[in-house]
C-alpha cells in the first residue's frame, strides 16, 4: 500500500481532564500521566510503521 503524506489525516486526540484534590488527585494525576505516555507511545509507533511502509514503497 502507497500511503503518501498527502493522503495521512492527521491525528485527532481528545483528553478530559478531571481536576481533584488529596490522594485521589494525585492517583487521578498518576493514571493520567500513565495514559499520555501510553498514547504517546502509540503515536511513535503509528509513524515508525508509516514511515516503514512509505520507505518501503519506494525501493
């Protein structure tokens, strides 16, 4: 598949962020801070396979 950067929409992230206090907000904190870096780390992979594929195409 040619998949060229014209045709890639872009991604579209939505965050509902839930403000509280004492140990449940710092737990809230916590799970949040884990669930960025999770969908960060998604991201990265999504182009690393994108590039891959693109680059691939081309040889």
């Amino acid at each position: 598949m040619n998949v060229k950067q014209s045709q890639v929409q872009p991604l579209t992230v939505t965050w509902d962020i839930e403000a509280v206090g004492g140990e449940d907000g710092e737990a809230l904190a916590r799970h949040q801070a884990e669930m960025m870096l999770e969908v960060l780390a998604w991201i990265t992979e999504r182009r690393r396979t994108q590039n891959a594929s693109a680059h691939a195409d081309t040889e």
